[in-house]
C-alpha cells in the first residue's frame, strides 16, 4: 500500500513538472500538450509512470528555454528537460518537436525528420492508444487531473473498445519497426486488450524479422512484460503470433501454451517467469519431468542470455531457479536437516519454491511440496542456532590447532558446520574435534 502511494506521489510530481514545461512554452508563443503514453494511462485510470511533453519548438528552442536541458536525439527533435524536486530525486520529462518521420532503413530509427505539427506528430506513431495529446491547460476534465484530449486518431475510440491498432497502415507501421510487435502484446496484455484483425496479420508476418531487431530492445520489452502481473497472456500472444521463436532463436518444443506460467504467483521475481516459461517452451508433457528440467537449466538460461541480453545476474538467477526447483522437489525430502537447512537459507531458495508452488497449482494439489517444505523450514529455524547460525569454527581456528592450510581445509570446516546444523555440535571445541577427525 505504501508502495502504490509513493508511486502515485511521484506520478503527481512527474505530471506537475511537466504542466510547468507546457506552461513555459506556452508563455513564450509555442505549441506544447503532454503526448503519448500518459494520456492513454490517464484515459484509463492509470498513474504514469512518466510524462512526456511535445510541443512546436525546435530543439534549439526547448534548450533557449530549459538551458540545463539535454540532447538525447537532436536530429530526432528530442530533449531531456531534469528538475531537481527534492534531494536525491530528479524529474527527467522528454519533450520532443512535432516530427514526420522519413523511411525507417534501419528498422528502429527514421533516416530523418521533418519538423511539423501535432497532427502529423500524431499520423507517424505507431498504435492509436499512444497517438493522443493533451492540453492540461484546458478547462476541461477529459481525465481526472483536467484537460482536453486531442486526438487525430480515433485513439479514444479504441481506448473504450479495448483495442490495440496500427495508425494507418499496419503493414507500413510494423515494416517501420519491427519490434512494435512485441509492444503492441505487451499494451494488450497488460490492458486486456485485443489487436485489431490488420494490426494482428501485421504482426504476423513481420514476426520472423524480429531477429534483425537488437537483442537490447527485445529483451527489455521481454522484461517488461514478464516482470508485470499480465504475463501469462503476453506469452500466449508472443506464441500465436510467432513472436517468441523469433525473439529466442528456437520454436518451442510443444504446443503446451502458458499452461505453467499462468499458475505463477503475480508477484513473481523475473526469474521465475523465465524459469516457468522456459519449461513451458521446452517441455512436451503435461507435467514436465525433472530431469527435463534440469536438462533446461544446463541450456537454456545461456541461450536466452545471447537472445535477450539478459544481464549476469539475470542469467544466473534464471539458471537457479531451475536448479533449486530440481532440488526440492528431488532431494529435499530424503535430506538430512544440514542438507535442508543449507537449501532454505541459499539466495536462490524463495525464487526456485516459488517455481516448485506454481508446480503444485498446475497439479492441482491444495497441499503440494512447496507448502510441505514451507512446513519444515518453519520448523527448521525453530531449532538450535535457526537455519544459518554463523559457524562455530573457521580456518584460523584449524591453523591455530596446528594443521597447514590444504584440500582437506574445506571437507573439515563443512564437517564441522554440518554437525553444527544438525545440533550435534554445540561449542567451538565440539566443532574443532569433528574437523579434526577428517583425513
């Protein structure tokens, strides 16, 4: 609760500063609405989490006005306009010159622009939700804040049919960008939309091209979709449209759908929707076996890395999630407390129980492994010393006892922090006797 208040504090901030940047271009004979995605979330009841301002002044104008302001595409027309609210927290508001785009040779970027007017601005974005202004400084209460929407699109049609749809030709808008495919599922996933009948063959048959498109950009639209509550459908879309073999560089192995992705929890870490959607992906079975599964973790994790340049730490919490699911449902029962305890308190144990639960709901068990070991791990840090006490003894402990640093140091001080767990171990000199006891 405190989170989503904070959240909508920051909106509120981010809409202030960037009415105060309309203002000032106004005030000095410009253009200027706020443009985009936050007219669409206002539309819809939703905090933005930016705002974005256009307006008729060129960039040189923009920088005349906001002397701090930064270029981040001038050819483009695009500037970063930052205010400093408060210590630690910046706004940074894009504002950007009405533009008609040249061919886009490059599939991300248009070979040039030409400076124009709103609606033109408005004819050259990619889906009519996003092609909406507004004028914050308009009597009217269009959206809850205040303000008139202008809308050259229909985009607001569209925003009550639930509708995702190209502006203009769908065939020309995803030829331009061959990643708005992936943005047009993660806007109807993420709202419960639909894709208009032309925007959906459009994708279609521009879906094998994606893979000319940098793995930079689709992995980011991969995150955002997956790391939101809206993921099992994203990847139901991502498969019908062909997207998800494109993005990854391989088909999927069955026709399972997001059946195990849809039973993972919406708070899930993003490595645990990789984790589900991998063995979705991979598997053909109903339930997939552990050994297919750990047969993924040793592949997979390294492949979608190369496709989606998922980051180190990504990668290995993915790579984890597989793993420790493995472990759990294949070792822990028959594990001694020391086994058990040093999987309950590893860093990957809450992500990889979270697969193992999303499991459990796709077998339809009201009380499956996760809740059992939830069970013992309760139990578990009851016991002497919790799940992780610090050891009783280290390495010092073995030289000041007269042994050499060596290959045996390790199997000693594991011995010791083992009889440690289980409680058979309860001083530094019961300890140091165990470790002392290993050839």
């Amino acid at each position: 609760m405190v989170h989503a208040h904070n959240a909508e504090n920051e909106s509120q901030h981010a809409r202030q500063e960037a009415v105060r940047i309309v203002t000032v271009l106004r005030d000095h004979g410009h253009e200027a609405y706020l443009a985009g995605g936050c007219v669409r979330d206002e539309l819809l009841g939703i905090a933005p989490e930016d705002y974005d301002v256009a307006t008729d002044a060129t960039p040189d104008g923009v920088h005349e006005l906001f002397p701090r302001a930064q270029s981040v595409g001038k050819a483009f027309g695009v500037m970063h306009v930052r205010m400093r609210v408060r210590k630690g927290e910046t706004i940074v508001t894009e504002v950007a010159t009405f533009r008609k785009d040249a061919v886009y040779t490059d599939r991300r970027r248009p070979d040039s622009v030409t400076f124009t007017d709103a609606r033109e601005d408005a004819f050259r974005r990619d889906f009519t939700i996003n092609a909406l202004f507004l004028d914050p400084m308009d009597d009217a209460h269009d959206v809850p804040s205040g303000g008139r929407v202008i809308d050259y699109v229909n985009g607001v049609e569209d925003l009550r049919s639930g509708i995702v749809r190209a502006v203009g030709d769908p065939e020309a808008r995803l030829a331009e960008d061959h990643l708005r495919g992936l943005r047009a599922v993660r806007f109807a996933a993420r709202f419960g939309f639909e894709i208009e009948t032309k925007t959906a063959a459009a994708i279609t048959a521009h879906a094998s091209k994606l893979k000319g498109v940098s793995e930079e950009r689709i992995g980011d639209e991969v995150r955002r979709m997956f790391t939101h509550s809206s993921r099992t459908r994203a990847g139901e879309l991502l498969e019908a449209f062909g997207l998800a073999s494109a993005a990854l560089g391989a088909p999927a192995t069955g026709a399972r759908g997001a059946v195990l992705l849809g039973h993972v929890r919406d708070d899930a870490d993003f490595a645990v929707a990789l984790g589900a959607w991998a063995i979705d992906r991979g598997t053909t079975a109903q339930l997939a076996l552990i050994g297919e599964i750990a047969i993924l973790a040793d592949t997979v994790p390294g492949q979608w890395r190369r496709a989606l340049k998922l980051s180190n730490d990504e990668t290995e919490a993915f790579h984890l999630v597989l793993v420790g699911a493995c472990q759990i449902e294949r070792d822990w029962a028959e594990a001694s407390m020391a086994r058990q305890k040093r999987i309950a308190s590893s860093g990957w144990f809450s992500h990889a129980l979270a697969l193992v639960r999303a499991r459990d709901g796709q077998r339809g068990v009201d009380q499956g492994i996760a809740d059992g070991v939830c069970q013992m791990v309760t139990a578990l840090e009851k016991t002497p010393g919790g799940l992780a006490p610090e050891p009783l003894i280290t390495g010092e402990d073995l030289i000041a006892a007269g042994l050499r640093p060596g290959p045996t140091f390790k199997a000693r001080l594991r011995a010791a922090y083992d009889a440690q767990l289980e409680g058979q171990a309860t001083t530094g000199n019961e300890a140091l006797k165990i470790a002392m006891a290993i050839r």
